[in-house]
C-alpha cells in the first residue's frame, strides 16, 4: 500500500515546533523531506525534554522523524549554493521549500523563483510585518490566558503550544495546496503564514471576537466549558473527571444516569428555563453542578465509570501524563496512535503514528536521523555530487 | 490571481469545529466545499457564542464561511439519494468526503465507494474504535490540564478547543495528500482521523510522554515556560507582559535591557551555572523571575514596551479578548489577518482571512450562507436535476 505522499519531496530549513512539525507530518505521509540544518544544529537543537541518559533532546528527535538530514555552513557562500540547488531541484514533485529564516535574504522566495520560477515557498513568521513573536507571545496577545483558569487567580497561559501546532498543520496544509495549484497551473507559489495571524484568525473564526464586541469580555469561569454544559466533579476516593453535555441527547444520558432527570425538570419550571438547550445548561451552570456533583462523590472512580459507560453518558477521566503513558504501556491498544521506537542515540522512545489513518493503517513511526547523517548521499542522489567533490567540501569544512 | 485550490469540490456532511473548520479553510483557499445538513440544522447550528440581536450562531455562521449549503432530509431514502450522488459525483476534483457521522452507515466508506471507486472520504471520530470523545475530554484524558495552572490549584482545562482545531487543520492536510495520490495513482482513499489521536500523538510529537516515562510528571508551574525561559511580569500601572528568552540573543537582549546583565553573570558564577543554556535559564526560573521583575515594576507599560522594542526583546503584552479587539478596531493594521464582514442574518462580525496568505494577499472573507440557500442550485448545476425535479422534492419535503 502506498502512503499518499509518496513521490513529493519537500526541502525544509526551520526550527521549533511550527515548521519541523509540517515536515513530520507531510514525511509521515511518505512525502521524501530534506531538512537542511547548519552544522551543529540550529537554535532548537538542544531543546528541552533532553533524555536523562545522553541528554539529547527528545524535542527535537521526535519533530524530525523520518526526514532524511543535510547539515551545512550556510554562511559560507558554498554552503549556500549547496542549499539552494537542493531546494530548487528539477522535478515535477520537487522545488517545494518551507523555512522559518530570519535574515537570510540569499534563502528569499525570490532568490529561489529566480533559479526555478515554478518553485513552491512557504515561509514561517511571527507577525506578519516582521516583528518576531512565538506561541507565549501571541496568545497573551489575542487574549486566551485572560479566559483560562479560576476565577481568583491572574491569566493562565495554556502550557501546549497551541498554536504552534495549528500554524504546523496550515503549512502542511498550504504546501499541499500549492502543489495541488502547481499540478494543474503550472504556477508557483509564495505562501507565508505568521504566527500572530493564526492566533487572531482562530479567536475569530470561534466568533469570539465578535462576541467580545457584542457583550463585552467573557468571565473567566475555571473549568466549565463556554456556551454548553461541561464541569468536572470529584469522586469518593478522590478521581477527577471530566462530564460533557453539548446535545440533547448527552444531556438527558448525563441526568438519568445520576438520578437527577426530576430534580432537572422541576428545576426547569422553577427557573422558567429548557435544560436541553444549551444556554439553560449554561446560564445556570453552577445550580447543574452543584446538583450533579454529589452523585459522584458518593461513588469510586470504578463505580462511576461503569455507570457512565453504561448510560451513554460522554465523560473522560483527568489523568497525569505519566498515568495516560503508564496505561499505554501495559495496554497499547489504549492509544492505539502510539508506538514504542527504537531512537538512535536514545534508545525507547514513545512516539506516535500520523493521527491521519490511510485505509484503516497507521503510519508507524520511523526515527529521526542523526544531525547531517544523509548529506553526502542527499547531495549525491538529488545534485549529482561525486565522492571527490563530497570529499573537497568535506575538506572545506562546507559539510 | 488564482486561489490555490480553484477547480476542487469537496462535500462536507459535519458538525462542531474540526470538520467543519477543515471546509472553511479548504474553501478560503479556493475550493468549492459543498455543505450538507439535515433540514433544520445540524446539532452545532445553534452552538454558542450567539448574535445579541438575531440568537443567530455566530460560530455556526464563521465556521461555515464560503461554502454552498444544501438542506436535506436525511432520513429519507431520496434525501440520502441525494447526499449519496452529490458527494460521489464525476470529476477528475470531485468525489472527496468529509464527515463526524455517528450512526449512518448508508454514509459509510463502502457505501460510497461502491458508487465512486476512486472515492476519498475523511472520517473524523472520537476515539479510533468508535467511543466518543470531545476536545474537553481527550484533553483531560492525557494529562495537560494536570500541568497548567498555578501549582496551588487544581487541574486547568484550557479554554481554546485546541485539539480540534489541529484535528481540522489535520483533515485539511489529509484531503489533500489522498488528492495528491488520486492525482498520481488513480486510488481513492478511505482516511480516519480521530480526536483522541490527535491529542495522544501531539503530547508524544513534544517529547513529553518519553520525558515523562523518564523523569515522572513535571511540576505544574503557572506562567513559566517549560524547559528553557518564560514568564510573566507586572508594571508599575498593572499591565502584564509575558517576557520569552528561548535562545542566547533573546536572553543576552533581555539582561542588557533590563540592565541585570551584571547580577547574572555573578550569579552564574556563584550557582555553577550557565543563563545562556535552557537548562540554566529554566532550572534557576525563579531567581531569574525575582532579578527581572523589579524592573518591570518601576516602570509603566509604556516605558516597558518602548526600552523592550528598542532592545529587540521578545515579548508579548497580556491583553483582554477585547481590548485585543478594540485595538483592530481602532487600527485595523494590527491584525492584519481580521476582516469586517457583513454576515446575512447577523450584521457586521470581526471575521478572518485564511491565516495563509497567498503570493503576499490575504484571502478576504466570504460570509456564510443562509442554511439550504444553495439547495436548488447546487442540485441543478452537480446532478443536473431539472426545476420539475426540484419542485418535487419540494413538494415532498425533502429539500
């Protein structure tokens, strides 16, 4: 069975998370990515989690899995010309580059059109203007931290880098675009996707932005989920879990599997309000909390999951990280996305397939390679280089 | 200029972010996205945040901009005829199928395939073996809320629906690479996505489940970045700013700024340890928090910003949602990506571009399409259904 990228190849210069993850996903696809690094790595090569043994980043071993490597001077002038033929190489599937750069104007979409005018760039930024910003920085912007967390405490920055995340995949998404464009047209493209402009398209795109318009900012309200049911509730021996009611039909598993469905309807008439919509089960959250949650506390995490499970009702459990990844471990069908690799210069790893499943497979997971591993068979097979002229460029120190 | 994906048609049959906002970002980028709902809506058709003046969805009617809507009765055979020969029409950039169906296996797969053997269809799900499952619960279930927030509370769940929107942009990505394929191959493909994977695979992508196995949980620690330097900081008129030092010149333009260049360099010497490593820098985050805070202190925000910006400092103001919208309001080029649209049934919105922007333009925002307003349309233009066609179905109640 084929993975559907087979056949495209994408050269990739970037760091932290946005970009290197695009690359990850278009090569757990099975698209052939060439990252170019500079010699000794660039500024996320170190980045933590570093594994206890060899102090080797986890981070960055885990977003450059499966990418063939090129590490290069890219300040020097051979360098640079050793790049740019790799980005621009001939080939209906080739001439696709996704950078993050700052500074490189010899790396421009420009200077790469000029030596392949069908050629395919897609550049990371953090503001679309230029100005430098990361996942931290735009979220305190567009406000997020100012609706998370209690009621009592300061803003909460989320700790998973979000947006990141999402600016990853639109790369993927982009470059694929691009290609679809270049297949039919002929045309290139330049595409460029700033940080900043991802965090305000998604807070908008949730119709937040309006809405703050409309009714002013929104309270700040710990764990409920906004405009819908959702509240966790803590059981007799202390497990903590997560209860959602966004349906009519979640609603009504959630209330008669604790007992509460008189208790509601009554409740409905007293307060002139529908329960089954979502802003009754909203307006007066804290009164379903506080109705539902002792249900709960009269049960063990086992006793309610049975009877949860058994109602239908849409529930999860909070675990720790370490008590989803020690539940992988002793069942790996519970995670079925993830698989135990064999990292060189690690050891056992848990990493993950592409959540993105082709004709009922997951992708596997193939390691990262060591920095620079392929540069001398990269540049023979894709430029045609020679041993001697690898070896002059060794000699050089270009390589 | 062309949009990138002119000449593609997808047809989505979904609810709730993910596949919906995977056909919003398809559409932005030029694709024809057909969306088909049950008549009267689907269950996200009322779903907060809603218009103050009309209770018109203004989540429904941003998640749903730019593509054509068509309103059957799916649970009659004609209705199902009709969703069935749209979504498996002929075309070389036709039969692609997007869906989060529970329960309708007349939409299966198979059933389309059966039709249409190059058929590609993009299933979301909950969990990979049909459980349900939301954002909320997934994010619970492997362990972020465990690690944000202050250390005194309990778990945070985050207020961004994070998991589904990279789960949306993911589908984005999966269309198109079974595009990519068809093109090339000729096979269709049958691709699942699903929301606990996503979550699962993106914990394991950072490193964090390996790191975890190896070091146990790591400490919830409110505003600091993990593994190298973040945090947030107070000036002398209440604003709050998050300062980030992820590299050696981050933190070099950070001390010197702030003019504490001096007392870490003392106090490297005196702890053994080295400011410009991320392990120093996030080890010693305390210390560095205490040293840095007092300057922010002294000064107000306008000083702040001014010395920081000169200073080539990362850093990121804490606004509210809407001070952040006021402040595009005000000066529209400083989220460059939003848009004022006029939204039919609600008004003016803050709407969005694409986050992705094209040989340097920004995609603009179509609105959103009264619910069934293309019915006819789209039935006479793809299936070439006849006006005495329409009017029975009509007649019948199935349009």
């Amino acid at each position: 069975m084929s993975r559907p990228l087979e056949g495209l190849r994408v050269v990739e210069f970037a760091s932290f998370v946005a970009g290197p993850s695009a690359g990850m996903t278009l090569a757990q696809l099975g698209a052939d990515v060439i990252r170019v690094d500079p010699l000794g790595g660039n500024s996320d090569y170190r980045r933590w989690p570093v594994d206890t043994g060899s102090d080797n980043s986890l981070y960055w071993n885990s977003l450059n899995r499966g990418k063939r490597t090129v590490a290069v001077d890219v300040r020097s002038p051979e360098g640079q010309e050793l790049v740019l033929a790799l980005a621009t190489a001939p080939g209906p599937d080739a001439g696709i580059f996704a950078d993050n750069n700052v500074g490189r104007p010899w790396l421009s979409h420009d200077a790469l059109a000029a030596r392949r005018p069908d050629m395919i760039t897609v550049h990371f930024e953090g503001h679309a203007d230029g100005r430098g910003a990361v996942d931290y920085t735009v979220n305190t912007e567009v406000g997020v931290p100012d609706l998370t967390g209690p009621p009592e405490t300061a803003p909460v920055n989320h700790v998973l880098p979000a947006w990141d995340i999402i600016a990853g995949q639109s790369l993927a998404t982009a470059v694929l675009a691009a290609v679809y464009r270049r297949a039919r047209t002929g045309e290139g493209s330049r595409v460029n996707i700033a940080l900043a402009d991802v965090a305000a398209a998604w807070v908008a795109n949730l119709g937040w932005l309006t809405e703050v318009s409309q009714r002013g900012d929104r309270e700040r309200h710990g764990n409920y989920m906004y405009g819908s049911f959702g509240v966790d509730a803590v059981t007799a021996d202390g497990g903590r879990l997560y209860l959602v009611a966004l349906t009519p039909r979640q609603w009504k598993n959630l209330t008669e599997t604790t007992g509460t469905t008189a208790v509601f309807a009554a409740l409905a008439e007293s307060l002139g309000t529908d329960f089954f919509t979502d802003e009754g089960r909203y307006t007066h959250r804290e009164a379903v909390a506080a109705i539902i949650r002792p249900w709960f506390a009269q049960r063990t995490m086992a006793e309610a999951k049975t009877a949860l499970d058994a109602g239908g009702v849409l529930w999860g459990p909070y675990q720790t990280m370490r008590g989803f990844t020690e539940k992988f471990q002793a069942d790996p069908t519970s995670a079925p996305v993830l698989v135990d690799l064999d990292q060189p210069g690690i050891g056992t790893v848990i990493s993950s397939s592409a959540p993105i499943r082709v004709d009922e497979h997951y992708t596997g997971a193939a390691p990262a390679h060591v920095l620079g591993a392929d540069t001398d068979e990269v540049l023979a097979s894709v430029l045609g280089l020679s041993d001697a002229e690898l070896g002059k460029l060794h000699d050089a120190g270009t390589i």
